[in-house]
C-alpha cells in the first residue's frame, strides 16, 4: 500500500465527523501507511465535491464514504481497496467501479 497520497475527511465539526477522523487515523497507522489524515470543516468543500451530507471520506481527491461512520475494519478495508484499485488502474481497470 503505497499509491494513495492523501487521506482528509470532511465534516461539520459535529462528533461523527470527528469521530471519522479518529477511526480513519487509527485505520492509516494499523494498515502501516505514512499519510496524514487531515480534516476540514468547510461545508463549501463538501457541496463542491457533490455531496450534501457528512462526513465525508476524501482519498487523493475523491469522495470514498459520505453520511456515516463506518467501523474501523470497513474504514480499513475502503482505504485498501482505494489503495488496490489504484494500483490496478495503472494496469488497466479498477476494481472498485471507478470510486476511488
């Protein structure tokens, strides 16, 4: 895991947001990436991405999870098959379907 450059969720400030953050930071230093995970708080950035609900998942740019806070081994498991489904497309297809 060594393709996806940059992590960042996107909330409103409210607890599930910031509980994203958390569970997305444990998730980053269990699967043993170096990637800080950022987060704003800038509604504008969410509406500019397409969405109207938070929190947000943002890997390299795109929206992964929207709405809900997952669990810390499906936040693992969305973060890695971002992390496949780059490296596949540079072989040509992603495994996802194009969302990451």
């Amino acid at each position: 895991m060594n393709q996806i450059k940059q992590i960042e969720v996107l909330g409103s400030d409210c607890p599930s947001c910031h509980e994203l953050h958390q569970r997305t930071i444990e998730a980053v230093k269990q699967l043993g990436l170096n990637i800080e995970v950022g987060y704003a708080n800038d509604i504008k950035r969410i509406i500019e991405v397409g969405l109207m609900s938070s929190p947000v998942l943002i890997v390299n740019g795109k929206a992964v999870l929207a709405g809900q806070v997952p669990s810390l081994d499906k936040i693992k498991e969305i973060i890695s098959s971002c992390d496949q489904a780059i490296s596949s497309s540079s072989t040509g297809g992603c495994s996802c379907g194009g969302s990451c």
